[in-house]
C-alpha cells in the first residue's frame, strides 16, 4: 500500500500511497505504513552499497566500514 524508493546515497527518491490505504479516521496507520516502508527501503539501500563496497573492499581494514 506504501512503496518508498530510496537511492544507493541513502536518499529518499519518491513515495507512492495507494489511494485505498488513505483512510481520514485512521491517519496513525498510514503514517506507521509510511515509516516501515522507508526503513526497509533504507535497510535494502543500506545493504546493496554493503555489497558492492564489500567486493572493492575486501581483505582491506578501514576504520568505521562495518566490512
């Protein structure tokens, strides 16, 4: 019902809200809709950079990457 599209510099790059989850009784859920949708946009942003950091990054100990 809510997409969040984040890019790979962790930025929120749009929000779609189907029309069907806009209820004007019940503005709570939609905006914990709006939160899980982000975080997990962010969380799946988050582990793709790990990923393609981790192959360029590999066998290096650089301070404050969680590689």
């Amino acid at each position: 019902m809510v997409k969040v599209e984040v890019t790979g510099a962790i930025e929120l790059k749009s929000i779609k809200i189907d029309p069907t989850a806009v209820d004007p009784n019940d503005v709570e859920m939609l905006e914990d809709m709006i939160m899980a949708a982000t975080n997990e946009a962010l969380r799946s942003a988050q582990e793709l950079a790990n990923r393609r950091l981790g192959g360029i990054t590999s066998g290096l100990n650089i301070p404050g990457l969680p590689f």
